[in-house]
C-alpha cells in the first residue's frame, strides 16, 4: 500500500456527476442495473445532497486526484435505534482487490462510531460475490430478512455488524 497514494475526503456538490455514472457502470458491469436498485434511484444523482441529512456521511476515495469509488453511513427509515446502514460502497474495476474498499468501509465504522450507532446493516446481490465476501471479512453476519425502509426490493441478501 506504500506506494499508492489513496486520499479519503467527504463527497461535495461537484462530485455528483462522476459518482453516479461511476455506481451506473458497475451496475451494467454485473448487469445488476435494474429496479429496485439504487441504479434507478434519483437519489443516485445528487449523493451530495443526500448525504447533508443529520448523521450520514459519504467518503470519496480518490488517487492522484482520480475517483475511485465512494461508502457512506445512512440513517435509512424505520432502523432499529442505534442502528445505520451502510450503503452505496462502490469502486471502480482498477482499484478492486487492493484494499480500497476495506479502508473505505474502516473510514464509514469509525464515522459511525463517532456518530454513535453501535450497529451497521448492509443490503446487496448475488452477484457482488466479492464485495459479499469483504463483508464477511469485515464482520459481517447474514440475517433472514431486510431491517429498515431502503427502498430497495432488489436486494435480496442482508447482513448486520455490530460495532
């Protein structure tokens, strides 16, 4: 990792455009780009603002002033207290399998710690293999059914961290 020069940063207002066509590539990449997902979500187009509501964050990770993908903690509706969700951890192909999206992921728990949940939850597909194993790397456990209002009725695989 030495030689790489990954920076975190919170998202901002110019970065919208870039990180929705970024999450809308991978989408046709695993050809997962289909209702229900956040593929179709508008909210997918102005993350910045999104992310201005009280206790949620979105980082953007970048190299050499490149984007390479983004995370973000989300008080989704109707979570148990305590409770956030982990959402729209995306990463472009060439930064995948290099440590990225684990050190994204680092930077939303320790967000979420300081803003005092105890507990992450998560929604994704099969396809996401990798990403599904990270979680589970990362101390993320399967649970039966989805927690929470996130609109997404296309996910179909929910897994919970405690903190």
């Amino acid at each position: 990792m030495s030689d790489r020069n990954i920076k975190f940063r919170q998202i901002e207002k110019a970065d919208n455009k870039e990180i929705a066509e970024l999450i809308r590539r991978i989408f046709r990449e695993f050809r997962i780009d289909r209702p229900g997902t956040v593929y179709f979500d508008p909210t997918t187009d102005d993350l910045y603002s999104l992310f201005q509501k009280p206790d949620s964050i979105y980082w953007i990770a970048e190299e050499n002033g490149i984007m390479a993908g983004g995370c973000g903690i989300f008080p989704t509706p109707s979570l148990p207290t305590g409770c956030a969700e982990l959402v729209k951890l995306y990463l472009a192909s060439e930064y995948r399998g290099k440590g990225t999206g684990r050190m994204l992921m680092e930077k939303c728990f320790e967000s979420a710690r300081n803003m005092g949940y105890s507990q992450i939850y998560l929604e994704s597909m099969p396809e996401l293999k990798k990403a599904i194993s990270l979680y589970e790397r990362e101390g993320f456990r399967f649970i039966r059914g989805p927690m929470g209002n996130s609109g997404h009725f296309g996910c179909d695989i929910w897994m919970v961290k405690d903190l």
